[in-house]
C-alpha cells in the first residue's frame, strides 16, 4: 500500500460511522462548468510529441458528485475541491473525457455554464447559462448567496410558538478561500504480469487559493506528483532513470496550475493569466475544442478536467442580453503532454517496425543492370536486413521542437460569439492558431550509423479554423452537433517504400461534423452517443494516421444508493468497425466519507489493423484503483 494511501486511512474515519451528507439532486442537463481539481500538468516542452492522439471519452457533466480522478465523467471533482453551485444550464462547450458537474457542497461554488477560466457567461454576474437551461446561482460560483444550508426561514420555531424578533445573519463571503486534494493511484499491466507489471504508483497533492473582492477575482493554484513506477529500474527501461524523456514526463513534476486575476465591469470581463477554455458542444468528440493545450500522457485513463491544461492568455467578453461576445490573445505556445518516442505510449517502436526489408544493392548504382546486385542481394540480404533493422531500433530517440514558447510571431487570437435563446443554444467559432500535433521526420540514414541518440525535429506551423456548434432539447433528449472547417492545416505524410520511412509535410483542407446525442429515459442513468465524421476538401496525401475517419463514442452511466456508488462504461472506436483502434473502460466508485472516494476500473485498447491514435498500444490493458480526499 502507498505510504500516501496510508496517510489517507488514518485521517478518514470508519465509513459507517460517518455517513455521506446526502445532496439534493440536480437537473439532468445541469452542467458546472469550471477548472476541476486535477492530475495533470503544463507541459516539458522537451518531451511532447508529434501524435496528437484525440482526447479520449470525455463526457457531459451529470447531477452525480466525485472528487474521483481517475473516475469516469459522471464522477468527476467540481471544478474546484469545495463544491459546484447547483445551476440549471445545459452542457457547455466540452469534449472528450469531459467531467461532471456534481451536486453542491458548502464552501466555494462555480455557478452552471461558468467556463474553465472562472467565466460565466451571463453579463458581469457571470451567471453562465451557456445552453439557454435556466439562470444559475450566484456571480460565477463567488458565494454571494446565504442560503442557511436550506434548513428554511429564519425564526422557525417548528410548531414551537413565535419566535422572537431576529435580525437576519449577514451573508459571510471571505475574500480568500484556500482548498486542496490528496490522490493516490495504482495501476497494472495486464499482459505484463510476469514481466513489469506495475503501470503507475502516481502521488499528487493540489492546492488552490481563490480571491473575491467587488469586481474582482483571482485564483492561484499549484500541481505536484510524483509515479512511484518510473522511480525503480525495470527490465523494459534498462534503468529509468536513464531515460530521461521519460522520467521528466511521468517520473515527477512541479507546476503551477491556473494563475489568473479578472475584473467584472458592468456587461464585460476582462482576465489574463494562465487559464483553460472549452469549445464546442461535443461530449465524446468535440473538433471545435482547439484553444487549451492537453495531457495525453495515458490517453483514456483522465477525464477532460484533467487532460485540458492552462495556457497564458488574455481574454476580453461583452454578454449583452442573451448574447456572448469574446475575444482571445494567446501568446504562449504550449503544446501540452505527450509520451516521449520510447515512453510508455510512444508509438515510435511500433512506427519503425513498419520499416521496409532493405537489401544492400539498394545502397548502389549495380553497373552490371541488376546481375552484381541480385547476387549480392542473394548471400547477404538476410544477414543486411538484420543490421538495419538493428540500427533503426538500438537507438535511443527525442523529439526537438523547432518553435519557442514564447515568440510574437507566434501569437494566436481566437474570437467567438454565442446565443443562448429560448430551447436553443448555438455559437461561431474562429481563430489563427498553431498547430500543437506536429509534423516530425527522420534524419538521413547516417546519422543513425553515427549517432546513439536520435533527434527528430517536430516543426509546428500556423493554420486557420472556422466553426459552428449548437444544443437543443427534445423532450428528454438533448441534440448536440459541431461542424469545424481547418484550411491549410499541416500533416504528416509518410513515404514506407524506404528506410528509415521518409516523412514529409502536407497541407490539407478538412471539414468535420460531429452529430450527438443525450438520453435520460431510464431513472439514474445516462446515456450519450456521439458520431463524427471528416472530409478532407485538399488532400495532403499519404498521411502516418487518417484524420477523416468516422468515429463514434458511446457513453453509459448509473448512480445509485443515495448517490454513494457510480458505475460507468465508455467506448471509443476509430473508424466505422474501429479499424484503426479503439478502446473501451469500466470503473465504479463508491464515497468511503463525505470527500473521500475510492475508484476501481479496467481499461483496455485495441490498437487497430491499420495506423491509428492508439498505435502501439497492443500490450496495455490496465486494472487501477485510487483513493482521493479532497478538503
């Protein structure tokens, strides 16, 4: 057991003696949409890599309560440790992996449809009824109301007599707040049993500080952890720490989280600092999500909270009436996380096993048309073959991005306006941005002959994107859809005829559209649905991963025993029959106490019959469990 696991059981008392303060329930569209309390972190710019590998099975947030990481979407932690107001607002902008938006606890509260950053989406009391769902509570989840705990008027004697004359309490709301959570997680391989079989040992520790004052508002808030997993020499490392891509991306890590201070005048707010924004309608699938960087490092195994990381910006909104106008300057470039080439996740090993067999009159002009080399090709082309595959696979390999962090000239605006009306919720969305994937390539073949450590250089180059997305409800369904327009967008393209491959960048036009949909026939339980689709309008060619692939995601959850135990499933395939991957997840979480959750689940992948997102993940089937008390 953890020695962070240890120290939870301690501090927790018996579950039994401490039953779980039952919490009203919320509507079933009801979203709180803000910063979660999460495991994730801002991003080694040295050890991203170019698989932008799509977030992963986010879902709508649900009227269910969990400060569980790991958990599905329908137990994921308000957006921050204290509690979530309960609004009436619809889903907001989302995409993959999303979190719930649980029922409300006392302390801080973030009104319904309020955004990642601490916006709301209503004029100046940032009330954020981003899906037209009804108003929510308070000015962006500040804590102005005084509800008493809704234990009824004041001076009610309970059939008692009068009451005496009372004055009414003052509403307490301190201009500073301080919160946190303790997490413990712990995974193993499935098919590596009786090699290395521990995946994760991950301890990590939030702490967040929250400021109101007027019109004013702040948040701090800083991420430490550190995998216990990557810390011990294993057969398939040679040593851990001697890898070091791999050790700085998983091993530990000290960041700041969100850092921002806003100003609410009238019908406008204006923020900057280091702050996260969702886009888009999509629950499973959103291709309008493009701002916020994201944590790929185990696709799957984190909510949407988690994966979507802050970036610097500064961000500027005027709400009149019904109406949302907002602009962005983004001048930092993050490219979030990824799995180094050789990391856990890498896909490198499995890219340069699709390496042709290469004979040694390939290497020469044969002078005698073809008879030298045929014999040659004969005696040694087996024994050849051999050397170079040896030479492409013994080395270690590193990506090195070609872009700074911080360059004007690479600055990226974003602007986007949206409707909330009556049964209808519909938005344009635009911006100039680069591209955070990346298009990487080999070197030539000698350096492999001369070099043990293999550079490859990741160039990100500047593309534009255009897009609607929308929301209504019928009856207890509610219709959800995004189409999404990228022109000149950069991709990988790959020529296999040679070794190593050679890999180049094409430019392309692609549209997608994303159609969803939300179910709520069967009491305690939901059920999403999402299909997109892409269509490429300029072809870049041979590309390493299709991206105009039909994928669907399919999402199903239950909460019972007065909300104590959750059950969720979620699928995600690429392509119509999951040609190019898919993978699947079931975990169940139950409240030990009011704040402290338990998780346990599996995940598995199946990388697919062609290359896809998930390539190379063919041994990682995964069983975790994980403990989280928030305070």
């Amino acid at each position: 057991m953890s020695p962070l696991l240890l120290v939870l059981a301690s501090l927790a008392p018996v579950w039994a003696e401490t039953p779980v303060v039952e919490e009203p329930a919320s509507p079933v569209w009801t979203e709180d949409a803000g910063e979660a309390s999460s495991s994730v972190e801002d991003s080694p710019w040295q050890t991203a890599g170019p698989w932008d590998v799509p977030t992963l099975i986010e879902g709508p947030p649900t009227p269910l309560r969990s400060p569980i990481n790991i958990a599905p979407w329908w137990l994921r932690e308000p957006p921050n440790p204290w509690g979530v107001a309960a609004g009436t607002a619809a889903p907001a902008e989302v995409t993959p992996w999303t979190g719930s938006a649980p029922t409300p606890e006392p302390g801080w509260e973030q009104a319904a449809g309020a955004d990642e950053a601490g916006w709301g989406d209503s004029p100046a009391a940032d009330t954020a009824d981003e899906a037209g769902w009804g108003d929510a509570a308070d000015e962006a989840g500040w804590g102005d109301e005084a509800d008493d705990a809704g234990w009824g008027d004041a001076g009610d004697t309970a059939g008692f007599g009068d009451a005496p004359p009372t004055t009414p309490a003052k509403s307490r709301n301190p201009m500073f707040t301080f919160g946190g959570a303790l997490e413990t997680r712990e995974s193993l391989w499935m098919e590596r049993l009786g090699e290395t079989p521990l995946a994760s040992a991950k301890q990590s520790v939030d702490l967040e500080a929250r400021f109101k004052k007027g019109i004013f508002r702040g948040k701090a808030a800083v991420h430490a952890e550190a995998d216990l997993a990557y810390w011990f020499p294993q057969d398939r490392w040679d040593g851990i720490m001697e890898d070091k891509p791999t050790f700085r991306t998983y091993g530990r890590q000290l960041l700041p989280r969100e850092v921002w201070l806003s100003a609410s005048p009238g019908d406008f707010e204006f923020s900057a600092g280091r702050q996260k924004v969702a886009w888009g309608e999509g629950l499973l699938l959103s291709p309008m999500d493009v701002i916020s960087p994201r944590d790929m490092r185990e696709p799957g195994l984190a909510d949407l909270e988690d994966l979507r990381l802050p970036v610097t910006m500064v961000r500027a909104g005027w709400y009149p009436g019904s109406h949302r106008f907002e602009l962005y300057y983004v001048p930092e470039f993050d490219i979030g996380f990824r799995s180094p080439p050789q990391g856990p996740y890498g896909g490198m090993t499995a890219l340069v096993d699709q390496a042709p067999d290469i004979n040694p009159s390939d290497l020469f002009e044969d002078p005698t048309g073809g008879l030298l080399g045929g014999l040659i090709d004969y005696f040694f082309g087996d024994e050849f073959d051999e050397q170079v595959e040896t030479l492409l696979t013994d080395k270690a390999y590193t990506y090195e991005h070609q872009q700074p962090r911080w360059k004007a000239s690479q600055a990226q605006v974003f602007g986007r306006w949206r409707y909330s009306g009556n049964g209808i919720d519909v938005a344009l969305y635009g911006g100039t941005l680069i591209d955070k994937q990346g298009a990487f390539s080999f070197p030539e073949l000698q350096t492999f002959i001369d070099e043990d450590v293999i550079r490859l250089k990741v160039d990100h180059y500047r593309y534009s994107s255009f897009g609607h997305s929308g929301a209504a409800p019928i009856d207890k369904l509610l219709l959800r859809w995004e189409l999404a327009v990228d022109l000149n967008k950069p991709y990988n393209t790959a020529d296999w005829d040679v070794a190593p491959p050679e890999l180049s960048v094409g430019r392309g036009d692609l549209a997608t559209g994303m159609v969803g949909v939300g179910m709520n026939y069967i009491p305690n339980t939901t059920v999403d649905f999402e299909v997109s689709q892409g269509v490429f309008l300029k072809n870049p060619g041979e590309l390493i991963t299709p991206a105009d692939t039909t994928n669907w995601g399919l999402r199903v959850g239950w909460t019972g025993m007065r909300e104590r135990l959750r059950l969720g499933a979620t699928g995600l395939a690429f392509g119509t029959d999951g040609r190019y991957g898919s993978l699947a997840r079931l975990d169940a979480s139950y409240a030990l106490r009011d704040g402290l959750w338990a998780t346990v689940g599996g995940i598995t992948y199946q990388p697919g019959r062609e290359n896809g997102p998930l390539i190379g993940l063919d041994t990682h089937d995964q069983l975790f469990g994980q403990l989280r008390w928030s305070f």
